[in-house]
C-alpha cells in the first residue's frame, strides 16, 4: 500500500513547477482541481515543446503511480490518460518517448479501451 498521498503530490507540483503553483495553490482544498490543473499544464507543456518539464512532470507522475497509495494511483491514471500527443497541428509525438513505462502503460491502456469501443 503506498503512502504518498494527493496532498503530498500536488505539494510535490508546487515545488517543482513554479508556473502551475498559483493555481493548485488556490485550489489545494479541492484536489480534483488541482489535479486537473496540473493536467493542463503538463499539456501546454507539450503544446510548447518543454521537454525538460514534460520529462520532470512524467517522472513525478511515475512516482505517484509507484508510491502512490490507491486514491492518488487512480488520480494520477486519469491524468495520464488524457495527456496529449496528437491534435493534427503540432507535433506532439516527441512527448510520448519520454513517459517512464508505468505512465505509458497506463496512456496505453487507456488508448486500448478507447479503440476498442469504437468511434464516439
């Protein structure tokens, strides 16, 4: 069972990504915000082709899929399933490298399901 916590992950964003720590700052009591705060940051990180904060927001997200206890895990597995690679203006793909293999497992599994239910 793991013990790193939401709150422990959103003030793990906080210190390690300045640009983001205003808004999860504003929604710390709200952690579903805050998570999907994060979400949108990773995102535009990509969009504008940060790799260094893609990597260290993938990294953090790998230990909370490690470490993580199960409220936090599933958190963490939602993001990772709507990280965007692909919006057929700018080339994304880049991004996909550098997801440790737990992240990408569960990006992967998430596109499995998509495909496998067909178009929308």
């Amino acid at each position: 069972m793991g013990g790193f916590h939401r709150s422990e992950f959103l003030s793990e964003i906080e210190g390690h990504f300045p640009a983001v720590r205003t808004r999860v700052d504003k929604h710390h009591s709200t952690p579903k915000v805050g998570m999907l705060q994060f979400e949108n940051f990773v995102n535009i990180s990509i969009a504008f082709g940060d790799e260094d904060t893609v990597r260290k927001a993938f990294q953090l997200m790998d230990r909370a899929l490690g470490e993580g206890d199960a409220e936090l895990k599933s958190a963490v597995t939602s993001l990772s399933e709507r990280v965007n690679f692909e919006d057929g203006v700018i080339t994304r793909s880049w991004a996909a490298k550098l997801m440790p293999p737990r992240v990408l497992e569960c990006y992967a599994a998430a596109k499995g399901r998509l495909s496998s239910q067909g178009p929308a």
